[in-house]
C-alpha cells in the first residue's frame, strides 16, 4: 500500500497538483465554491495519468488531495499577503527615520531652531 511507498504516494501527489494547476482552478476558492466542471475534468485527467485511483471507491483520495493542495494554496497566499503587509509597514517606518520627525519632515529639527531664532531676532528689533 501507500503507507510503505513514499515516492508512489507523492507521484500520486504530484499528479493530483499539476492537473490541478493546469485546470485553470481557483485556489482561492473554497471546496465548495468550485466549479464542478473543473473539478470532474481534474479528476478525468488524474485517472487518465494515474490508474492506481481506481483502486479506491469513487476514487475518493483524488478529491482529498485537490482538497488539501487547495488550502495549503490558500495558506500560501495568506503568508504572502501578511509578509508583504508588514514589509509595507517596515519600509513606511524606514522612510519615516530617513525622513526626519514623524510628519516627514526633511529637516527634522532643524527648521524648528531656524524659527525659533527669527523669532528671536524680530522680537529684538
């Protein structure tokens, strides 16, 4: 069985996956949210390649692992989207420091002391 076949069971895999790249799926959809249509000519395409799932009924472990390719593609793209949110954050708070004060000024304190000595100099005059 499977069990004791690694390299089997993850050409199985791999069949599974690429058949479901080249369907043109949305991964970012639910199970339940997908096209039944995508989904039947996915499993065609796996039996074609792959006839050992033809052991199973109905052959149930291509629905499994369309399923589990599908969230470990929605987790994926989750990472993503939270690693690039904080490297925006990242890189706001760089261009603050280079920036000068929070407000972005260029000066920083600088203009601060500039105004306060012309003020100083028109309350001498």
């Amino acid at each position: 069985m499977l069990e004791d076949d690694d390299e089997q069971y993850k050409g199985l895999q791999r069949a599974v996956r690429d058949a479901v790249r080249f369907s043109g799926a949305d991964c970012q959809r639910t199970w339940r949210k997908q096209d039944f249509v995508k989904l039947s000519a996915i499993k065609a395409v796996v039996l074609q390649r792959q006839p050992y799932f033809k052991k199973y009924e109905d052959e149930w472990p291509i629905g499994e692992f369309i399923r589990s390719h599908m969230k470990n593609m929605q987790a994926y793209q989750r990472r993503l989207e939270k690693e690039k949110a904080e490297d925006g954050k990242e890189n706001e708070n760089e261009n603050q420091d280079e920036n000068g004060d929070e407000n972005g000024d260029e000066n920083g304190d600088e203009n601060r002391d500039e105004n306060q000595v012309e003020g100083n100099v028109e309350r001498q005059q």
